[in-house]
C-alpha cells in the first residue's frame, strides 16, 4: 500500500502518529516492561535517598565547616576542572557540528560545569577587583552560555519527540514523557500528560 503525501497531510495526528508508530523499528536490546519499571523504581528511591541524606549533611556542613580554610592542590584543582569544562566544550561542539543526538548530553553538562565555575568563582573570590571579574565573567558569559547550552538542546529534543508524533505540540518541557512506546502501558506514549504527573 502507498500514501501520497495528500492522503498524509488529510489524516488526523493521531493517526500520522500511530501509523509513526507501526513503521518505527524496534530495536532489540531494551530490557523488558518488568526489568525497565524496577529500574526506574530502584532508582528513583536511590535518588530520593540521596536527597534525604544531603539535607542534614548540608545542615551539619554549614555548622560546623571553618569560615576561612587553605585549600590543597589549589592550582591542580582550578586546572583540571578547566581541563574538563574544555574537553566537554570541544565533545559539544564536535557532536552538534556532526549533527549527533551526543550533543544533548555534552551540552547540558558543559552548561552545568559553567555554572559551577561561576559560582566557585564568584564565592572564593577576594574583595575588589577579583570579586569584580567574577561577577562580571559569571553574568556576561559564564550563565548566558550555560543557559544557551542546557535550554537549547533541551527545546531541541522537545522538538524532535513532536516532529516524530511521539508528543502533543502543547507538551511543555517539563511534563515531555520519554518518547519511548514500550515504556507505557498498551505500548503508547501518553498524548497529553496529566498535570498531577
């Protein structure tokens, strides 16, 4: 059977989806519905976990570390993470040059690490012109750069899951269920995503 592109254009979106759907390949290698559901869960308590334990350790950092401290392996520590904001830098630009999904997660990790350079930058820097430079480097370059290199990537995957049916168009960022079908129930991603998710 062949569909012309008038015939195409003249179904509904639920059904250019469904028939995405039927043609999509499915690769083998995903773990099964069982495997995937215990994963999600597993982690998701291992992350809640984590996050239960860090509130009280921030408590007791904030009591009891020094206000003024000499930090070891100061240069070392200051280069080597240049190192690697550099190294996640040049892996994004390369995997966006060649049009490669890897840049989603280069680009979003090279705009957190620019984060945390501008706030180690502007917390451990001298009063004056150092604090200065901070600041002015942090709100110049350092978050407008972090903000174009998490939200850009971010719109863009966003893009790709409506370009393939897989999400409404009017799915915000930040309800965008993972555009997988065997992750859900008969095999379906949800269409529009309940606001209490």
């Amino acid at each position: 059977m062949q569909l012309t592109d008038e015939e195409i254009a003249a179904m509904t979106p639920a059904e250019r989806r469904d028939l995405i759907l039927r043609l999509a390949p499915h690769p083998g290698g995903l773990p099964s519905r069982r495997t995937l559901d215990r994963l999600r869960k597993w982690r998701t308590v291992l992350m809640l976990v984590c996050a239960a334990a860090l509130i009280p350790w921030t408590v007791y950092l904030a009591i009891t570390l020094p206000s003024h401290y000499v930090a070891r392996n100061w240069v070392a520590t200051w280069v080597g993470f240049d190192i690697l904001l550099l190294a996640m830098m040049v892996l994004t630009a390369l995997a966006g040059w060649k049009r490669k999904q890897f840049v989603f997660p280069t680009a979003f990790a090279t705009g957190v690490l620019l984060i945390c350079d501008a706030w180690f930058d502007v917390m451990t820097s001298q009063r004056g012109g150092d604090l200065t430079q901070a600041l002015l480097s942090a709100l110049l370059v350092e978050l407008p750069l972090a903000f174009v290199l998490i939200a850009g990537p971010l719109r863009l995957l966003r893009y790709v899951a409506i370009r393939h049916g897989m999400i409404h168009p009017d799915s915000h960022l930040w309800r965008m269920p993972i555009p997988i079908p065997d992750l859900y129930p008969q095999n379906r991603v949800p269409l529009r995503v309940d606001p209490r998710d």
